[in-house]
C-alpha cells in the first residue's frame, strides 16, 4: 500500500509540474473613436450620414484562447480575436450575423494610446449601412 501511494504522489507531481501556469490577465482596453465615415446605401447610391462619436471597452482578453467581450452602455458581447503582428482585431458577429471588426495596433510609445480603426458592416430593412471609425484605445 505504501508503494502505491508513493506512485500515486509521484503521479500528482508529475502532472502539477507539467500543468501549463494560468495566463496572466490582459488588461481591459478602453477605446474612444471620434473621426470616420459612417455611409447609407439608398436608391443606387451610398450617402454620407452624421457621425455620432463611439465608444467602448474590450474585457475579459484571454490572447492564448482568442476570445473576449465587449462592453458597451447597451450591454456587453461576444469577441473572437484574430493575432497579427503588433495589432490584434477584434470580430464581432452580431445577431443578426452582420460583422464589426476593431483592430487596435501597437502603441507608438510604450504605455501610450494605441492607434484603433472600428468598422461595421451591417443592413437596415435590407439596406447596406456601413462605418468606418478611427481612434484610440488606452489599457486600464
């Protein structure tokens, strides 16, 4: 009995010093868009409409999983996250399986805000309405 609880204990060792360490949590991203082109397809033609400022925050970041959530005042969602080299873009799939896609590059300077482009590609009552918004996102 005395060998089979040695082995046993040995065992746990083994896979308690193989276990991978749990990822240290990314920082949450809070970004803020004021510029961009928001377009309204109508009669043949898209059309410029008002720009109203954006923003949000990405939580949650789980970079080896690839997942995160995104927090708005209406609420809070589902985020994929595709790796690149100094950016990473963030994939929403929204109910009606329309795609916004934010990518937020490297900061120019170490700790300082990190240039960010949100897009939305979407339709109204059958209408494409896309955007495109340009900013910033700063690690809280």
């Amino acid at each position: 009995m005395a060998a089979f609880l040695s082995a046993l204990l040995l065992l746990a060792s083994a896979i308690v010093a193989c276990a991978k360490p749990a990822a240290a949590a990314e920082p949450a991203l809070s970004c803020s868009f004021s510029t961009g082109v928001v377009k309204s397809f109508e009669k043949g033609a898209f059309k410029d409409e008002k720009l109203e400022p954006l923003s949000f925050r990405i939580i949650d970041i789980d970079l080896d999983r690839q997942t995160a959530s995104l927090e708005t005042q209406q609420g809070k969602g589902e985020l994929k996250i595709v790796r690149a080299i100094g950016a990473n873009h963030y994939l929403e799939v929204v109910t009606e399986g329309f795609l916004n896609v934010t990518t937020i590059f490297e900061a120019p300077e170490e700790g300082g805000p990190m240039p960010a482009v949100h897009s939305r590609h979407f339709g109204f009552f059958g209408q494409p309405f896309v955007s495109q918004y340009h900013g910033t996102c700063t690690a809280k």
